[in-house]
C-alpha cells in the first residue's frame, strides 16, 4: 500500500517560504549598514570615507533609510553635522525659537553682542537696568569703575564721595593723602603727630629716636636710656645685671637674682 506524502510535501514547501522571507527581510535591514561600512553603491549626497571603509552623508544631510535626506535648515541657520538634535544651529547673533527659527538677539542702545555670541554686555559709562542700558551719571574729579555693584564710579585720588558727588579731602600742613579704602583719608609726615585734624610737631629729647609706633609718645630712648618725665636718663646697671632685649631695662644675669634693686646670687 502506497502512503500519501501530499501533507508532508505541502508542509514543507510552507517551511522554505518563510525562511526565504525571514532571509529577504534580514538582507532589507542589513543594507543601511553594509552600504555604511563599505559594502554597496554610494547613495547620493554622501560621500566615502577618507579612512577605512564606507561613507558619510555631506554636511546638511542626514542618514535616514539607507539614503541621505537634506536637513532643512531655517534663515539664518548652519548645519551642524551632527547625527542627534535638529541637525543645525543659530548664526552669531541669533537665537533658537521653538526648535524650528533663528530670531535676532535683540540689542539695546548703547551695547554690544558678546564674543560668545549669546546675550549682550553695555558700553562703558552704561549700565544694565532690565533690558536697557543706562547711562552712568560721572560727578566731576571722579572716573568708571566698571563694576556692576555700586555707583559704577569712584573719586579722584584727593577726594571723597557724599552725596554731592566728589568733595576735596583738607589734608592739613605736614599731612599726606593715604589712599586708604576705610579709616583715616591722611596721615602725618615722619616726625610729626596727629591732633585735632592737624599734624603737629614731635619733641624728641636728647638721647632719643623716632618710633613710628601708633601708641606711645611717637619716640623712643635710644639703648642704655630709659624714658621719665619725658626725658631719656642713662640706665645704672648693677654689678651681675645687663641690659634686656629692648635695650631700656636691665635684668640680672643668670643664677641671680633681683633683691632690692641689686643682684645676688640665687639659693
């Protein structure tokens, strides 16, 4: 008895359809790739790599599909040859609206377009308020500072700021202008003190020097002296005692010590 393989034919003709589909549709995908990495014609506006194998699409074309379509760029745009993002950026002086334009950078009066290309900085003497730049009002014996903060000026060497702009700085006789940001605008000349806003002479005794410390008389005795009633006495040093550091006291010698106004040796 012959058996019927009708069923068995059937079945596999079915078999080697869908393998030869599955096989069509991966030789589909691939193409895109193999044509990239070298294997395949050129597609228009693409263009072979330098290096290596395959191509590239040009710049303004994007790879889509095996083929390069042209990116369309709005006025006043570049493409940016990148694969991610729009695919193009803004000209200098330009910004992106909405992804899809490029609107000038609007610029008031009396400023400029940064470097950078993005935002706007005003003119020396102006100043930023909102979107507009203002003119910084000068006051005579004063120049720009340039700073954001504060008036946006400060005065001339000799001079102070108050509401009625610069104002000269009375430096008395024998004073100097100290061009100190805080505390005192002047100070007396070497040799001379300040009171009540004016620089008086310092009365240096005999056997004395000038000490520009803040404290004190404003001299000093010299080595060997000591000071009293304003005047500078020679020191009468004892037997076993010397002069200490500053040079004004004495202090007895190692393994002595003081007992009424005279060294003795220490028990």
């Amino acid at each position: 008895m012959t058996q019927d393989t009708t069923p068995i034919r059937s079945r596999l003709r079915w078999l080697i359809a869908q393998v030869t589909l599955i096989a069509t549709l991966i030789v589909c995908l691939a193409v895109p790739g193999l044509a990239q990495d070298g294997i395949g014609t050129i597609p228009q506006n693409a263009t072979a790599r330098s290096y290596g194998g395959g191509w590239d699409c040009d710049l303004g074309f994007r790879l889509r599909a095996g083929a390069c379509f042209e990116i369309q760029l709005p006025e006043n745009a570049h493409a940016t040859g990148r694969s991610f993002g729009t695919g193009w950026a803004c000209r200098r002086g330009y910004q992106e609206v909405d992804g899809a334009s490029c609107d000038p950078i609007p610029v008031p009066d009396n400023a400029f377009l940064r470097s950078s290309g993005y935002g706007w900085t005003c003119e020396r003497g102006f100043r930023q308020k909102r979107e507009a730049c203002v003119e910084i009002i000068l006051p005579d014996n004063a120049y720009l500072t340039g700073d954001a903060s504060g008036p946006g000026w400060t005065c001339e060497r000799g001079f102070f700021a108050s509401e009625r702009g610069c104002l000269a700085i009375a430096v008395p006789e024998n004073g100097y202008l100290t061009n100190a940001g805080y505390g005192p605008a002047w100070a007396c000349e070497r040799g001379f003190t300040r009171t009540e806003g004016r620089c008086d002479a310092i009365g240096v005794p005999k056997n004395a020097f000038l000490n520009p410390a803040t404290n004190g008389p404003g001299w000093q005795c010299a080595r060997g002296y000591a000071p009293q009633g304003g005047a500078c006495l020679a020191i009468d040093v004892p037997d076993n005692a010397h002069l200490d550091l500053s040079g004004n006291r004495w202090r007895c010698d190692r393994s002595f010590q003081l007992s009424n106004g005279t060294c003795v040796l220490a028990r």
